[in-house]
C-alpha cells in the first residue's frame, strides 16, 4: 500500500507542477507581490510621489490671516504622521491666472483669503484637478483653526490665552487593567488591522485546493481512467493520494508565495526605500511588535496557527475529496462546494471583524468550529480574546473532524468513486453512511 501511495501521490503532484498554468500564474504572482511591495518605487520612477509636499499658493487680502495660518499648518504636520503629505504654504500677490500658467504649478493649490463680516473669513481653494479627501480635510482644519484664533483675537483675547488655546493638546494614555501595557494597544489596532491581510492567502489556497481536488477526481471519472486506479489501489488508498499531493502542492505554492514577498523586501531595502505605502509604514509596524509583550507570544503564536492550517488543508481536502466522489462532471462539484466556499468566507470576514467583537463568546464559541477556526483562532489569540488552551481545543476538535471524515466519509467514497449517475446524489450518500 505504501509504495502504491507514494506512487500515486507522486504522480498526482507532478500533473499538477509539469504544466503551463503553474509556470504562468507563478510568475504571475511573482510580478505582483513584487510589484505590490514596491509600488511607491515604480510609481515614483514614472514621475510620481507618495512623499510630495502639496504647495499652495496663499493670497492674503487680509495681510493678517497668513501667519497664523502659517503657525497652524506647523501644528498640524506635528498632529499628522511622519509619511503623510503636509503642506507647503507660500505667500503671492499673484492671480489665479498667472500661478497656474506655470507649468511647474500644474499640482499647486491657490488659497485666497479675504475678510468676511459675517464669519471673519472667506476662503477659496482653487487646483487643477481633484482634490482627495485626506487632504481637503487637513487643510479645511488648519483654515478652521485659523479662524477660530482670528476669532479670539477680534474679542481681544490675550495672546497668552492664545497661545494655550492654539497649542496641540498632549493626549497621555492610561489603562487601569495593570495586565495590559498602553505600549501594545497600538501593536492590538495594528495587528487587528494586519492579520486578515495575512491570512488572505491562507484563504485564497484553501479554496483553490477545494478546486484542485474536485477537478482531479472528475477529471479521471469522466475519462474513465478511475476504472482502471481503482482496479489497482483501493479507494482509500487512491482518497489518500489525493490529499498528500494537494496539500504538498498548496504548501508548495505557500512557500512560492513568501519567497516572492522575501524577494521584494530585498529589493526595496537594496534601492533603499522603507518598507511603506501611503503612510503604511511595516518598518515601523515590525518594530512596534518586537517591543511589545506580543513579539514573545508568536513562539507560540505562529506554531500553533501553522498546526492549525495545515490540518485545516488536510479536512478541506478530505471533504472536497468524498464530494467530488459522488459526482459526475465538474460542473456538478462546483455546486456541491458551495457550502465549502460559504463556511470558509465566514470565517475570513469573522478574522477581519475581530476586534468588534471583544468580550463575546459567540466569537470565542466559533473559533471552536472545524474549517474556520484556523482563520478566526490566531486572529483572536493575537488580539488576547482566547488563550493557548483553546487554541489546543481547536487542533484537537479539528483533529476529531479528521478522523470522522476519514471513517464516515471513506464509505461514502468508496461508493461515489465509481459512480456515474448525477441522480439523488444526497440520497446514495446518507445510504452509504448508514451503510
């Protein structure tokens, strides 16, 4: 038997990687992830910039309003982080007309200040083109601060109390739980934030191995070759190669997939760029991590939700493989894996809405639950909702789902393989179960 498994599944594995399908989608996949880590590199190459200073032109008719607005745009890139665009404020007697005839100006603002009886002030901003959203509220609050001191002036309010009134308040963080640091509530909001982009792959592999598995099963029914196996290996033997090769395939392409992200962080720090995408910092996140209380929890962390995906791979593929057994053509198995596609998008918009749900032991009861959990149980163990013991409750629940497919389901692939008929397919499987 074990040589006939090895067989098979090497046979298996190799119809999957000799093809020109997995050459093109890996270098496919290649040209984004390295592309995607160092958009802001290629963007900039082709004229843009993520870190460009917005200038704009200030035409005050006021000849008062300029240097305080001046003083509140210095308070306001002091509030904003480090990688987000300020503004560059520039005082001009010139028209509209004559700043925008400059070519150089194409991507200027024009902000003209005039006084208002009514509300002290009236301003226009005047561009080129769009203006995105971010930046028309930043600059709307330096302008609305601007008024507001105008304001006070105007009631003849000391410059002192100007001053305190002016000056950004300092917001110190104090938490009374003395279990928790106010050094990891960012690492918490970063990582609630992080980890459902990370297990997005996690995602994406295991509905593409569902797929995988059906297809191949179809495929040698519907030309017949299943005959011919089955003649030679028994059906658990031929449900057992299907899982090693799908699962040493997809554990393939994982490792594929961080060699690409490997090779694009080598890239950008060799052209010497940080690690950022619009104010994305991961420098800054990676280290904010490894000086909190979380960097020593992923020794554990990361083993377990490893352990927890690779058995996850192994269900996923036994289900997808006693299903695919009942059907005819694949058009038959894309219907039957649609409960398999529905529980597995639950659980990953679960992972995202995490956080929301702190406290809840409904969250806490479903990162029990075979087939999610290795989604939604490192997502809630990193945020602190669940600890190291469920965490082992999960593997072990799911171990139990393993052995059940393997001992109920097996009867029902034994009858499925060979069987051609589309007609009351929940039918045979319910009587091959009591069988």
């Amino acid at each position: 038997m074990t040589n006939k498994l090895k067989f098979l599944t090497k046979i298996s594995l190799k119809r999957k990687i000799n093809t020109k399908w997995f050459i093109i989608a890996n270098v496919i996949f290649a040209i984004l992830i390295i592309g995607l880590l160092n958009m802001d590199a290629i963007i900039n190459f082709f004229g843009g910039d993520f870190d460009e200073t917005q200038i704009v032109y200030v035409n005050d008719s006021t000849n008062k309003t300029y240097d305080i607005l001046k003083m509140q745009n210095d308070n306001y890139k002091n509030l904003i982080d480090e990688n987000e665009n300020a503004f560059e404020l520039k005082r001009t007697n010139k028209t509209v007309e004559k700043i925008f005839k400059d070519k150089k100006n194409k991507k200027a603002w024009y902000l003209t200040i005039e006084t208002d009886d009514k509300n002290y002030l009236k301003a226009t901003l005047t561009s080129e083109g769009y203006i995105n959203t971010t930046s028309y509220a930043g600059i709307s609050t330096i302008i609305n601060n601007t008024k507001t001191i105008i304001a006070m002036e105007e009631s003849n309010v000391s410059k002192e109390e100007l001053s305190k009134i002016s000056s950004p308040v300092t917001l110190e963080r104090e938490i009374l739980d003395e279990s928790k640091k106010s050094e990891d509530e960012n690492v918490q909001m970063i990582m609630s934030t992080l980890f459902p982009l990370l297990i997005l792959p996690f995602f994406a592999l295991t509905i593409f191995l569902v797929q995988m598995v059906g297809a191949e099963i179809n495929d040698e029914k519907t030309t017949r070759g299943m005959e011919i196996i089955i003649s030679n290996v028994s059906p658990k033997t031929h449900l057992f190669s299907k899982v090693l090769a799908s699962n040493l395939f997809v554990l393939l392409q994982a490792a594929l997939l961080i060699i690409y992200a490997i090779i694009g962080f080598t890239i950008r720090n060799s052209i010497g760029n940080s690690i950022s995408t619009s104010g994305f910092d991961i420098s800054q996140i990676i280290d904010s991590i490894v000086q909190s209380d979380i960097a020593s929890n992923l020794a554990y962390i990361i083993p377990l939700a490893l352990i927890l995906m690779i058995l996850t791979f192994i269900a996923y593929a036994l289900l997808a493989g006693i299903l695919a057994s009942m059907t005819t053509n694949i058009e038959d198995f894309q219907q039957m894996q649609m409960p398999i596609v529905i529980i597995s998008l639950i659980g990953y918009y679960l992972a995202m809405m995490a956080g929301m749900f702190e406290g809840s032991i409904f969250i806490k009861v479903l990162s029990f639950i075979p087939f999610i959990s290795a989604i939604l149980a490192p997502s809630l163990l990193v945020l602190g909702q669940i600890g190291i013991t469920e965490i082992i409750l999960a593997i072990i629940l799911l171990i139990i789902t393993i052995w059940a497919l393997l001992k109920y389901g097996m009867r029902i692939y034994k009858v499925g393989i060979l069987n051609y008929s589309s007609k009351n397919l929940w039918k045979k499987m319910f009587k091959a179960l009591k069988g």
